[in-house]
C-alpha cells in the first residue's frame, strides 16, 4: 500500500482545513493522523486495498496543530494500472463554523486567564527547579522593585533573597519542583534595596506531557503584618511584665518599710557624733534607692499613681532646660526649638520631666565626643493612615515633643528591644535598662505613644505623642510645709498580716504615746473590736489579708460603729489595689513603703478631723 496515493482526499481535507493544496501535494497524509487513531487509518488502507467502499471518522491535525473532525467515505479506483484511493471528507460549513467558535471561545479564555494573572495584586511567578524565573506578573515585577520583566526573566531569583533564608528557599523550590507542594517565608532585598518579608504558596507546574518541570507561586507581601504581630507580642510582653512587677512591688514595700522604718527610729536615738550614724545613714539611703526602684518599674507597668493637670508643653520644658543643661555637660549643646502656639495637655509635669530627663541622659551616653541634642515641639493630627501604618495610635490632635541627637545612632536589633525592661546596650554598672521602659510606661499612662528613628551614625530621634485638651491651665497651689508629727493617746486598732510591718508599726505607735491592739488579719480585727469596741479611736488596716480583707473588716465594724475613723495601708500600687479591692476615692490610704514622719502625721491628721 505504500504505492497508493492519495491526491483527492489530500486536495478536500486541505481545502476544508483552511490550508493550501500545494502544502502538502505528494506528502503522506499518514503524519496527519493522531497516534491513538492509526489503527483506525491502518484499517482503512486495508479494506481499501481489497477494494472495498468505507465510511470513517477520523481527526485529522492540521498544520496549525489544531484538531479537525473528519468523517471520511473510501473508494479504491483502477486507473491506468495503478491504484487511486477516491477519499470524500465530509467537512460542512456547520463544522467549520463550530470550529471557529471554539478557537474563538479558547482565545476569549486565554485572553481571560491571561488579564486574571495580569491584574492580580499578588505575585504570580513560574520558577525553574535552578531558581530561573520563567514568568511574573506585573505585580510580582513591583514586589521586588523591577521595571521591566526582561530585567530578572531568564535570570535566577536566588541572589534577590537575603544569604540567612537562601537555602532554605532552595529546597523549598527543589521539593515543589520535584511534587510537593506548601509554602514558604522569607526575606528578599528588592533591585532597590528595601527590605521585604514574602510568603510564597506553591504547586508543581506540568507541561503538555505531564512532565513536573517547575514550581508556580502565588507570594504576598507580609512585611507590614509582621511588624504589627511583632507589636502586638512587644506589647503583650511588656503588659506580662507590668502585671508581674505590680505584683512584686508589695513584698518588697513591706520590706523597704521595716528596713527604713528602724532605720530612721535608730537615726533619730543615736548621737550625731556616734561613729556608727554613717552606716545607718549608708543603710537609710540604699532603701530609698530601692524605693525608686520600685517607682521606677510602676512607672514602666503603668501601675504607678500620676496626679494630672492641664499643664502646658512649653511651661514644663523651659522649666526643665536648666536641670538639662547641667545633665548634658558641656560637650553637647541644647537647642530648643518650641512652638509658639499653646499646647495643652492633661499630665503630671514631673513625670513629663522625667522622660525629658532620661531621654537626654540616653542622648548624653549616644554622644561621647559631643554634639547637639534639639528638643522640638509642634502640634499634629493623627489620622487614620498614621495608626494603620504603625500599629498603634487613636486619630485626634496631639502635642508632639521631638528629642534628637547627633550621636551614634541604633540598629534594627536595637531599637527593636529598645523599650524592653533591663536591656541596656551600656557596660556592666552603667545603666539599670529601665531607663526608656520607663518613659513608654509613663507615656502610655498618659494615653500617648512614642516612636523612634534612627540609624547607625545618624543619631536618633524621638518622637513622644500626648493627646492635647482643652481644659484651662491651672496654677499648682503652694502646699505649707508640713509640721513635725504630734504625739496622742488614743487607742488604735492595728490589722496587718506581716509579723515584720506589723511590729514595727506597733513600736512607732507606742513611740508617739498611743495605745495599740494587734490583729494578724481581717477576721481576727473584727473579734479584737468587738472585744474593745468602746475604746477604739483608729482602725491602722493593711488592704490585703486572709480570711478578711481591710475593707470587708471595716464594713463590718462600721455597722456596729459608723462613726469609726480608718487608714488604710498597702504596698500594692493604686490600680493593682483596684483590682483586688474596691476601697473607693473618700477612704484615707497610704503607701509603702512609708517613713515613721509620714505615718504619724497621717495618724494624727485622721484623728483630728
């Protein structure tokens, strides 16, 4: 049969497949047949070399490489001593027309595909199993900062991910190149240079033979949602913290209070010329020391009392310059660049000192050689892409005081702990860390927010944000200097479960002329009043006990006498206190740790009202 050829058939399915005759004119037609229909084509010869008439339906590929439906009737005929095969394709218009439609609605799709993958804000990318990029959309073109795709196509993306996540970005493409499939996180430096964190989800990419030749991705952008998890973690961190220090603050007070307690009873007995005053003295001022300390970490936690009034931005700062100035030295020069409109703001000015006071201290410490440091204040307003950028923050107007420097400046790594209690990048003696852990408490008290620029070499610049207000400023009445505390004889009822603090406040009472009955709890203070309710003048109550805490043993004294006059006494911080109990803004309370003078006076100024 290699002799047959087959010039009618070749002429009609050329013509109805939209080619030129003289294409294929003297070829074999055989190489038009789809491999899974030889057969059928191999059948047809056969019956056609027995001179049978037959019927077919065939798909024949065109040159194009598009299928064409052909049903085929078969004829041989005798010509001249040789064999012609007669072939009839009954292509039909309508045949023809369903082919067009069906190019047309593949092109309409691709074209669809095509805008999806175009028009889609994440990056779609066809990575080889070497890290060659065969294809990107425009978005993913933007991602890694490339202005034209012939600038990284055909080149491996590889180099573009940092060194410390290129290898695990390797096997992540190897694995899905190879038929895994799943995601991956990592960091790459743009043609730019910024900095970005992807996620990348992929699957294996098949060619026209179900070959798994590369890896398709889709990769997102993660870097900012990252940074708002980083935030959320610090904050979570720093709150853990904060609860933990108020927590821990009152076991320590009751400790501060006896040691300063006797401290100062045993200054007061001895002779200003006794050789062993100075390491009473040396003992005295190490409490206090520790007292700070306690108000240092309150003020970090936010759990520390402030006593705010509408005080204005300008008025606390030039109050400050001096003490400033001294605390710089004279290497560093301070310049001051304020505003000139009034900025109110509801807070306690000596706290507002006292972040003035430690962020020059950290400027001083970042400038060794000298240099400036400016403090500047403006007014702005927070808006919503200013606390969706950051993270943090409630729109509004807002006094913004700027302290910056020109000293050596902070790396990422840095700055990223820089508010975190006990992190200090000073040499061992030169800093506690809870310098700025304290400023953030306190801004953060006064429903604020701070930031921090800086690079290495650039110095830094710190940007504290307090809400301003409308109230009127109010001048500070002069509080008289208080008098050396009176002596009295009225009875007082002592509940404190600290056998330390409760002796030691027993001493002082008794020092002073005043007669005391102890309790060792809540419980046991309501049986002692009961037995003595007549001569009670003072219920002297810690907050915290078991069995019954100060203010449920108060309630129920006060209904047998409601008349009866309380202090009472904690070493929990204010808001800490509020949450274990509720003891309200007209109940005299005190804090310690507290000096022998000031309970005292407190004593006696409670029983003279």
């Amino acid at each position: 049969m290699s002799a047959v050829t087959l010039i009618a058939s070749l002429l009609t399915l050329i013509g109805a497949a939209f080619m030129g005759a003289a294409i294929l004119q003297g070829r074999k037609i055989k190489g038009r047949v789809p491999p899974e229909l030889k057969s059928r084509w191999r059948m047809m010869i056969a019956l056609m070399f027995f001179f049978l008439i037959a019927y077919f339906f065939l798909i024949v590929i065109r040159l194009d490489r598009l299928p064409l439906p052909a049903p085929l009737i078969t004829a041989p005929v005798l010509l001249g001593g040789a064999i012609f095969v007669f072939v009839v394709a009954n292509i039909t218009r309508d045949t023809i027309n369903r082919m067009k439609s069906a190019e047309e609605q593949l092109e309409t799709s691709e074209r669809y595909l095509r805008s999806i993958i175009e028009t889609e804000p994440e990056c779609v990318k066809l990575l080889s199993r070497d890290g060659t990029l065969l294809a990107m959309n425009p978005a993913g073109l933007e991602m890694i900062e490339a202005n034209a795709a012939d600038m990284v196509i055909g080149k491996s993306v590889y180099s573009l991910v940092s060194p410390e996540y290129r290898d695990s970005f390797k096997e992540f493409v190897e694995g899905v190149c190879g038929g895994s499939k799943g995601s991956c996180e990592f960091e790459i430096v743009g043609l730019k240079g910024t900095r970005s964190r992807l996620e990348s989800y992929a699957v294996p990419f098949y060619d026209e033979k179900n070959r798994k030749f590369a890896m398709l991705a889709v990769t997102r952008d993660v870097t900012q949602s990252r940074k708002l998890e980083e935030q959320l973690s610090q904050a979570a961190k720093m709150e853990a913290i904060g609860t933990l220090t108020g927590g821990i603050a009152h076991d320590f007070n009751n400790l501060l209070t006896v040691i300063m307690g006797y401290g100062e009873i045993l200054e007061d007995e001895m002779d200003p010329s006794d050789r062993l005053r100075s390491y009473v003295e040396q003992i005295l001022a190490a409490s206090r020391k520790g007292s700070r300390l306690i108000d240092s970490l309150l003020a970090f936690s936010r759990k520390q009392a402030i006593h705010a009034r509408a005080v204005e931005v300008t008025d606390i700062i030039q109050s400050a310059e001096q003490l400033l100035t001294r605390l710089i030295g004279r290497d560093v020069e301070l310049k001051m660049r304020l505003a000139d409109e009034t900025l109110t703001i509801l807070a306690d000015p000596a706290q507002i000192e006292r972040i003035l006071i430690n962020l020059a201290s950290n400027a001083r410490d970042a400038m060794p050689d000298g240099g400036v440091l400016t403090i500047t204040t403006k007014r702005v307003e927070l808006d919503d892409d200013f606390t969706s950028a950051r993270g943090y923050g409630k729109a509004g107007d807002y006094a913004v005081i700027t302290v910056a420097d020109t000293g050596t400046g902070m790396d990422e790594g840095t700055r990223d702990r820089l508010f975190e209690p006990f992190f200090t990048t000073k040499g061992t003696g030169k800093g506690t860390g809870l310098g700025l852990s304290i400023v953030y408490g306190i801004i953060r008290q006064h429903n604020g927010y701070i930031d921090v620029y800086s690079e290495p070499g650039k110095g830094s610049s710190f940007n504290v944000y307090l809400p301003l207000v409308m109230d009127q400023i109010r001048t500070e009445e002069t509080v008289p200097h208080p008098r050396s505390p009176r002596r009295g004889t009225e009875t007082i009822l002592l509940a404190e479960d600290d056998d330390t603090v409760r002796r030691l406040a027993r001493s002082l009472l008794e020092k002073y002329g005043y007669k005391v009955i102890e309790a060792l709890d809540g419980e046991d203070a309501v049986e002692k009043f009961m037995a003595n309710k007549d001569m009670v003048s003072l219920l002297l109550f810690d907050v915290v006990m078991p069995r019954k805490d100060g203010k449920e043993a108060y309630e129920s004294i006060k209904k047998i006498r409601p008349d009866v006059k309380v202090i009472f006494a904690s070493g929990y911080p204010r808001d800490t206190l509020s949450e274990k109990v509720n003891l309200g803004d007209d109940l005299e309370i005190i804090s310690k740790p507290v000096s022998p003078a000031e309970l005292m006076k407190k004593v006696r100024e409670v029983l003279d009202k």
